[in-house]
C-alpha cells in the first residue's frame, strides 16, 4: 500500500495563485482529483493527504469538498488563520469533518523572522494541540532555527516538515542544514516529508544521485519511523514527472526490508495524520 502525503489540487486563477510564474507555466490550469486518480491507478497509489496551497478558509472548504467526493482522499491539510482569535472556534466546526487533519501556513514567505513564535500563531498551536491535529511546517533554510525553537516549546504538537526542509539540492550539503536537521530531529513529534525535491534544485535539473546526500541525512536523523514519501504533485511538474519523484524515493530505500518500505510509503502517514 501507499499513501502520498503530499499533494495539491486547485481550479487556476491567474490573479490568486499570481505565485505560478512564467517559470512554472506547466501549473497554469486546473489540476483536480479527476486528474490524478487516473496517476495513482497506474501507480498503485490508495491515497492522499491533500494540502493546502492557498491561504484562505474557502481553500479548506473546497479540499474538504473534493475528500467528500473522493475516498481516495483519506485527509486534508488545510488553512485556517492560526492566529485568530477565533480559532478555536473553527477547529470545533471543522473536525466535524473526518478528512480534515491539520493545518499548513506558508511560514517560507513571511517576512518576520519570529512568525512562528509570536504569542498568537503559539496560542493556535495549543488548540490544533487540543484537537489532536497535525501541523505541517512549510519553511525555507533560514526559518529553520525558529522551526526548531516552535517545535520545542510545543512537545506534544504533532509536526511534519514539508519538503525536507527545502535544503538548496544542486549545491554542496549545507553544514548549517546539516546541524538544524538534526537538533529537529531530536523532537519525537516531528515527522519529515520526502517531498518536494526536484524543485529544490538549479534550473529544475537534477541526477537520482543528487539527492542521496541529503536523504541520508534524513534517514540517519529522523530514522523510518518518522520519514514519509510525498509527491508533491502537481507542483513536481515543474522539474519531473510524477513516477520521477516516487521513484528517487523507491530508489533510496530499494535495500531496506519489506516492513521499513512500508513504513516511509503508507503507515508513517497513517500513524501522523490518524487517518
């Protein structure tokens, strides 16, 4: 069995989602779970944990829609402003919804060095806590001390970071990525995403044997009890297909046992998302 931990879907407008540039043309239309059950047939995927890719409550609403309508989707992660004050308020409304997890906030565009450890966004944190849902962190390089600051004050908080951290692939491995991936990894709550990748590198193009390093890393850091395979998709289209980025995954971990491969390609998703 398998589990994509991670994937989007939208309808495309050119003014909301102005983040897909020229560079990205391949996104600029609809990418909806019509689309991508035809992928996971062909690939012998069951299942998906959906995630957000735009910051509003309609975003949520519209995944939750598309879970409704597709069992294939076993989860969300969606946006709520974690800030408010009303969140609480929220969380109670939508976890009448089975399919929805947690939450994600694109923390990599916020300016504010301390986003995550202001008063606010850590009172949000104590209510996904109470709920029992997930948070997904969605950084880059530079915002990984202040992940790691969060993490700590936070010990019961289920956290999953997207996208290995979005270390910059085509270059050397990053001494300091380096020393921040393992003092996160110390925190048994966080779980960490094999996504994202091929986007991470220079001008979108990459070698299977670039990415080693960095895996390596990851597995001897967070071990495979707290890695899970995610796609990406559609997102990945930018730099590969989607067989691309399961195979640099499958390739990785084509010497570990039966039950490890299990474990970083369905029951770690499971376990962290309680789907």
């Amino acid at each position: 069995m398998i589990i994509d931990s991670h994937q989007h879907f939208w309808n495309y407008d050119p003014i909301r989602d102005i983040w897909i540039d020229n560079s990205m043309a391949v996104l600029k239309r609809n990418f909806l779970p019509k689309d991508l059950k035809k992928i996971y047939q062909i690939n012998s995927i069951e299942g998906c944990i959906a995630v957000q890719a735009d910051q509003s409550e309609e975003e949520t609403i519209f995944l939750l829609d598309q879970a409704s309508k597709n069992s294939f989707i076993k989860g969300v992660v969606g946006w709520l402003d974690i800030k408010s004050s009303k969140l609480n308020d929220l969380l109670s409304y939508y976890t009448k919804y089975t399919a929805f997890k947690g939450l994600r906030h694109i923390v990599q565009n916020e300016k504010d060095v301390n986003f995550m450890l202001k008063s606010d966004f850590q009172r949000g944190l104590s209510c996904l806590e109470e709920y029992n849902l997930t948070y997904d962190i969605l950084i880059k390089e530079h915002q990984m001390d202040q992940a790691i600051k969060m993490v700590k004050k936070n010990p019961n908080q289920i956290f999953i970071l997207d996208h290995i951290g979005k270390p910059k692939i085509s270059k050397n491995i990053d001494s300091t990525w380096i020393k921040n991936i393992n003092e996160l990894s110390l925190n048994e709550n966080v779980f960490c995403k094999i996504s994202g990748l091929v986007t991470e590198t220079k001008f979108f193009k990459w070698e299977i044997d670039d990415f080693k390093p960095f895996l390596d890393l990851i597995f001897d850091c967070f071990g495979v009890d707290r890695v899970m395979y995610g796609s990406d998709w559609p997102v990945c289209l930018i730099a590969s297909t989607f067989e691309d980025t399961i195979n640099i995954v499958k390739n990785h971990i084509s010497s570990f046992s039966d039950n490890e491969k299990n474990k970083i390609m369905s029951l770690n998703a499971i376990k962290a998302y309680n789907l």
